[in-house]
C-alpha cells in the first residue's frame, strides 16, 4: 500500500504502550500493508507500528528475506542474556550493544484470525524481543548497560536528526 515515514527518538508514540488489536477490520489491513511495504526497504529486519505512528500491537519482520508479521504478539525469552551490536530504525545512525536472551518466540495472530508462531535464534530472536520492546513502549536504549547509554544518549544530544 504505501512505504510509511518513521518516527523517531522523542515521538511519544514510541514511549507510549501500544493496544490490542480487536477487531480486524480494514484499518488493520492497511496497517499490515504498510508494515509490509515498509519493512521490505534494504537493511530493515522488522519495524513495530508504534513507529509508523500507530498505537496498535503489530509488527513486520524481514529476517533472511522471509517477510511476514503478527499481530497482539506475546513475547517468551530463554537462554542467559548477552550483549550484542543493534540499531533501530528510530534512532537513526546508532549501534550499540543492547542485552537480549540468545533465543526468543513470539505467539500471536493473524489477519485472520489464525495463530501465528515465530521463534528463533540469532538475529530473529533479537528482531522479536526488539519489536515487542516497541510494542510495549520501550526503545532499545532501556537495553544498553548505563555506561553505553550514556554514549548513545551523548550521540543522539549531538546528530543532526534530533
């Protein structure tokens, strides 16, 4: 449908919870359409509604060229948390060491109402919890250790974007 504009580090659409999506109607449509279309750009591995500027639990992935999405997303974490190298499409230019759990699904629906399951390691178990994070109000710089966040805090004090 259409490739959206993100929102970025001050919105409070990104520090604001998201809800639940009831009622799939064609609003939630075109807001899957639009997480499709603008999750699919080169270097984009998942993009929550909350930065395209809606309230709403729904996210799109695009990990290895599989593209999809899930909707009201319930978020399960295993392993002992690391840090590892992440950016976020709304703090542009950043990339720091966020602590996330080496695996991660998410169990969620459709637009159809059918379940949806996603689970994995690696970069899809950081593009869960990282979306969920957004679905929930938080960007990823709650999830640098304090010394990184001061830097990243210092970094983005200091872009030309903000």
């Amino acid at each position: 449908m259409a490739v959206r504009s993100i929102r970025v580090f001050g919105d409070p659409v990104l520090t604001s919870a998201s809800a639940p999506i009831g009622d799939i109607d064609d609003g939630v449509r075109a807001l899957v359409r639009d997480l499709l279309d603008t999750v699919e750009l080169p270097g984009r591995a998942g993009l929550a509604a909350p930065q395209i500027g809606v309230g709403l639990r729904a996210f799109s992935y695009n990990i290895d060229g599989d593209i999809g999405y899930v909707l009201n997303p319930v978020l399960e974490v295993s392993g002992e948390p690391e840090a590892i190298g992440e950016g976020c499409l709304s703090v542009p230019g950043l990339w720091h060491d966020a602590v996330r759990h080496p695996w991660a699904r998410v169990t969620g629906i459709d637009l159809d109402g059918n379940e949806v399951v996603l689970e994995g390691e690696g970069l899809m178990a950081q593009a869960l919890q990282h979306e969920t994070d957004h679905l929930d109000g938080m960007l990823y710089l709650k999830r640098l250790t304090p010394e990184e966040r001061r830097i990243a805090m210092r970094e983005i004090r200091e872009s030309s974007w903000f």
